[in-house]
C-alpha cells in the first residue's frame, strides 16, 4: 500500500473510534466536560464479614476507576460521585444432602458466600445517568465438607468484590 493510503486508513479508524464522544477499550463512555470524581469510603454496615472487608473495598473500587478511566481524583464534589455501604455478608446452606439416617442431621453439600453492596452515583454534568442506592450483589460457592470457610475467604471476597465493582463501573460510567 502506498503511504497515502495508510494515512487515509489511519485517520478513518481514528475517526471511527472518536466520533461519538469519549470512549474507552473498557467500556467507558465520559463526557469531555467531566475531569474529576470522588469515591467516599464504603462502610460495612452488614455486622460482619472480615474487619478489614471495608478497607479492602473501598481501595479496590478507587483503584478500579483509577485504572480504567483518566479521570482526575479528588476528596469531594467530584463531577462524578459515587458512595455507599456493604449491606450484606451472609453464609448459606447450599445443596442439602441427606444422611440416610433420621438421627444424623442433613448436612449442606455446599455454603454460599453472597455479599451486597448498596451505591449511590451522581453526575453533576448529566444527571440522567444518577442513580441512588442501587443494590448490587454477587455469590461465590464451596465445598463445606472439605474446606474451612477462613481458609477460601480472602480468595471468595476478591472473586465476589471484582464481580460487584465491575457491575458497578457498568452502572455509572459504562451507562449499561
């Protein structure tokens, strides 16, 4: 190819990827007029959970705008704001298996670990895209009978938090 058609190339694919406002390979769509956003710290108001689930939460949810969006972060009044609490941290019985014997207990053949997050998300520059306590929530399972739930916690809470933190980002700044 000549190099008079690689620029011609070059530029309809540039303007194929700009032509309908800012976007990004993450999904992504913010307005030109936004430049800065607030995440407030998220409150485990659950009652349980590891004491250190709200930390771990708020940190990640920062980190994940930060890395998927080139927005400035600021303490308050960003023009993009998002807060909210952990409202849920529950184990549940999964799979009840029988134990053949009506004086031994049915025992869960599974537990499930499901956590939910409440989120409220102002945009100051478009407010059709506002939504208030929004409640998100995700599960991961495991086997009872053969693992402790303090040994797959850690690895459950980053599966579940990852899950809820995209579903989040597709809510506010994704627009989906």
């Amino acid at each position: 190819m000549t190099s008079r058609i690689k620029l011609l190339l070059s530029c309809m694919i540039l303007l194929a990827a700009t032509g309908c406002g800012v976007y990004s390979f993450t999904g992504a769509s913010i307005a030109p007029s936004v430049k800065t956003m607030s995440i407030q710290y998220f409150n485990n108001d659950a009652g349980n959970g590891p004491p250190s689930l709200q930390q771990t939460f708020t940190e990640e949810i920062r980190d994940y705008y930060q890395q998927n969006t080139s927005l400035e972060f600021v303490d308050n009044n960003g023009d993009l704001q998002l807060e909210g609490s952990i409202t849920g941290y529950r184990v549940t019985p999964i799979a009840i298996t029988s134990s053949g014997d009506r004086n031994v207990a049915d025992r869960a053949g599974g537990q499930r670990l499901t956590i939910t997050v409440k989120a409220s998300y102002v945009n100051t520059k478009d407010e059709t895209f506002n939504f208030e306590n929004r409640t998100f929530s995700f599960y991961d399972d495991f086997d009872p009978n053969t693992t402790q739930l303090t040994a797959v916690e850690d690895q459950l809470i980053e599966t579940i938090t990852d899950q809820i933190i995209i579903d989040i980002f597709n809510a506010s700044v994704a627009n989906w």
